[in-house]
C-alpha cells in the first residue's frame, strides 16, 4: 500500500489525522507527534487552537499548521 505524501494545502482546514499522521491509512505525519502530546499543546497554548465545523468535526486552519511547522524549524 502506498503512503500519502504530507502536502498541505494553500488555505482550508486540516484534521488530526492529517497532522500527526495516520499509520493504519498510511498517512505521513506533518508534525511526527503523538496525538496526546498534539492535544496536550494545544491545550497549554504551545500549539494552535482548533475550529469547529459541525458537532463532530474539529480541525485546524492550514495557516496556523504551516506557522507551526516554520517555528518548529520545518517547512510547511
């Protein structure tokens, strides 16, 4: 099975999943980071702050991940 490349968008929203990676979907991790470490930074302030979009759906602005990823010294 091939693996989802990590790109990410110009503008919209992106899930956990597509942050922090899938291995079960194979999805590469943008931020290699567990999902209770993710939680717990955004949580303390360390990480941005999520979006609702409906009753089940949370996700995170494309821009706040790229930023994100530029101070954690990455590219976005």
């Amino acid at each position: 099975m091939a693996t989802q490349s990590a790109t990410l968008p110009e503008t919209g929203f992106l899930r956990i999943w597509q942050i922090i990676g899938d291995k079960k979907k194979n999805i590469t991790p943008l931020i290699p980071i567990g999902r209770t470490t993710f939680l717990n930074g955004v949580r303390d302030g360390k990480f941005p702050q999520p979006v609702k979009l409906g009753e089940r759906t949370t996700a995170w602005r494309t821009e706040d991940i790229k930023n994100l990823i530029a101070e954690m010294g990455g590219e976005a």
